[in-house]
C-alpha cells in the first residue's frame, strides 16, 4: 500500500510541471504509477494538485540548491561559477527538488535520483544544501556528566583526559536529551534544554575543521569563538585559533545534523578523536541576539528552560513531536524576522513567544489531569445541586 510520502515525493513536480505548461497533457491520476501501480488507487485530481501545493512547501522549506555547470557530460573537465537558485529549480521538461531524503530530477517519466545530497546530471552539479545550523550527528562528541557532585576538571579527565572516575563519559551528541548535564568549556558546567533533531534525519552541508588538537564538524553559518571572537565556522581559516586548538586544514562534508540547547549557550565537542573545542548552540542569524546578555539571560532562566529541569523527558518529547517541525521548517521565515526586528524588541518577542511554548507544553502535559479535574468538579457540582 502507498504511504502519502511516498505518493507526494513523486506526484510534487509532475504536477507543478502541468501547470507550468498550463495544459494537462495526461490524466492526472495515472501518476499513482508512479509510485506502486499494482496498489494505489486512482485519486481526484484537485485532490492531488492540493496535495502536491502543500507537499512543495512541506518538502522544499529549508532548503536550497546550488549548481555548477561542467564542460562534460559527467561532470568533469572545466567548471563555471557556483550558483544558488530556487528550490524547486525548474529545468526544461523536469524538476530538480530539493527535500530531507535528499535531491531528486522529477520528469514526466517518473522519478530519477541523482544522489543523496549532490550528483551530476547532463554535466551539471546539483548539491542539496539544508539551511539548518547544527553539528554533524555522527561524528559530534560531547561531555556528559554521570554524577551530581561531578566539577569539570574530573569531568573533562574521564571524557578527555584518559581518567576513569566514573564521574562523566564521552558521547556523541546525538545521546544527549533534555535534562542531560554536560561540559559547556573546560571549566564549566550547564543543562541541555531539549537536543534538537534528535529524531529526524536531514542532511545537509558540513565545514570539517581539522585542528592541532583534533577536529570538529559543523555547518558553514554554525557560530564559535574564533580568534577571541564569535564568529560563524564558514570565516574560519587556516590559522585561526579556536578555543581549543589552532586551526590546520578545512574540508567539506555532508552528514546529518544534531544540535544541543544549553543553558550556558555554549558547549564542548569534539571529533571521534582527540581534545574538544568550544561552540556555541546557535546560528550566525541568531547569535547577535541569543548570545548577548540580554539573550543568555532569557535562555537561562525562561519558562522553558524552568520546564526542562522539571520534566526533562516530556520536554524532550514534546519538542520531538510538535516543535521540531515548526521550527524546522520555518526557519526561513525566523531568519527574515530576526533581520528585521531590532535587538531590544526581538528579545521580548522571543519571551513571549517562550510564553507561549510554555502554556502549550503544560497543556500538553497536563491537559488529561486538567480535563478529569474539570469533570469531576462539574458532576460534584451537579450532584450538590440535585
């Protein structure tokens, strides 16, 4: 039976494409084909044109592509200039989209991968790039203190240090959830928030920054301390001191993304192997808010933040389950208001906005309770009155 992910994934472009021709050149409905043509059913056609409007928005949010274009057919030989353009990209008789499985052509023949991330058709590159700001999820490694009573420096000796006191253990980032207690610098100490897209897999682009102690992997627009000042790991060159290691070569990667929230706004990683560098949990968009005073008070003390030390694994699975989308993909639309909101205001938008997320979450967590609550009290009212 055809899941609707599957029928979209493949009914998105071919749709689009009709339009753009302004004529329909065959029933619409036999693209359920194009998926499993032994199972699906025929569809509506206003039904599936729906589907495909909120399908291309669904899949394409959050994503951009970048071409280059080759003097051969396979990609090869002398290339021309990088380009951005709109995702979907629209090519004659065919669409190039752009959508967390990764970057698929799209043509009146059904659907053709090109690769997962990059690939090369008729002698252009075609790279899939997710504009979220993460680590890499399969080769971050974080600090995460097993005792309460753990200080940093035994800390950092169990993870780092080669020391077994049995206080605190190296682990990818990806383990970590809300509540989790982890090395943010050598010498201190804070709380995971809630680990954000711990449950999804979405690739995209990776700086892979080799260092004279180790190395650490994370998006372009990804912000770190840089030379003595915050700065996004795509400025990052040969030379620049990290807090952690000189810098000794830079390579590009792609893998899936992780990032933890903390309540100190920075946290300690490292590659598989070799010592840790200091990062911060936020975008370059974002940094110059999030990670000023004003910023890192809200951060620690919002009603969020409260929440996660109390429930740490309903938070964690309340961001999983409801909020991991929304910001996901409307980080787009977050970007462009952050630009143009000034500092001040937008701190006190994103109070409110905490507000709010705080008042979801309590109904969501005690929503049943409240409702039973309001039940019994309701008959034992009526029963006073009878």
């Amino acid at each position: 039976m055809c899941t609707g992910m599957a029928v979209l994934r493949r009914l998105v472009a071919h749709a689009q494409l009709e339009w753009r021709r302004d004529t329909v050149a065959r029933p619409i409905h036999s693209l359920a084909d194009l998926c499993c043509p032994s199972h699906c059913s025929e569809l509506h056609m206003g039904m599936i044109k729906t589907a495909c409007v909120l399908a291309t928005f669904a899949l394409a949010t959050g994503y951009t592509i970048t071409t280059v274009a080759y003097s051969e057919q396979d990609c090869t030989g002398t290339s021309g200039n990088v380009l951005e353009v709109e995702n979907p990209y629209y090519l004659p008789g065919s669409i190039v989209v752009c959508q967390p499985t990764g970057i698929e052509l799209l043509d009146e023949a059904g659907v053709s991968r090109i690769a997962d991330w990059n690939g090369c058709s008729n002698g252009v590159q075609f790279t899939c790039v997710s504009s979220l700001p993460c680590f890499a999820r399969e080769s971050t490694h974080t600090c995460r203190l097993l005792s309460t009573d753990a200080t940093p420096s035994g800390a950092y000796g169990d993870c780092f240090g080669g020391r077994s006191e049995g206080v605190a253990e190296k682990v990818l980032m990806s383990a970590l959830r809300a509540g989790d207690r982890v090395l943010s610098t050598k010498d201190e100490i804070a709380s995971v928030i809630v680990n954000q897209h711990a449950q999804i897999s979405v690739y995209t682009r990776m700086v892979n920054i080799k260092h004279s102690a180790g190395s650490i992997e994370l998006t372009p627009d990804h912000v770190l301390p840089v030379d003595g000042k915050l700065s996004p790991a795509s400025n990052v060159a040969v030379g620049s001191h990290l807090e952690g290691g000189k810098v000794e070569s830079i390579s590009y990667t792609t893998d899936a993304i992780i990032n933890a929230l903390t309540t100190s706004g920075r946290i300690l990683v490292a590659g598989r192997e070799g010592l840790p560098v200091v990062a911060t949990h936020a975008p370059e968009w974002l940094a110059s808010v999030m990670l000023a005073p004003a910023g890192m008070f809200l951060t620690r003390y919002s009603l969020s933040t409260a929440l996660s030390r109390v429930f740490p694994q309903s938070v964690q699975a309340f961001y999983d389950e409801h909020l991991e989308a929304l910001f996901s993909q409307n980080h787009g639309s977050l970007d462009a208001i952050v630009q143009a909101v000034p500092p001040a205001v937008l701190v006190a938008v994103i109070a409110m906005l905490d507000a709010g997320i705080a008042a979801t979450f309590l109904a969501y967590k005690f929503g049943a309770a409240l409702l039973a609550v309001a039940v019994v009290a309701l008959v034992a009212s009526k029963a006073r009155k009878a």
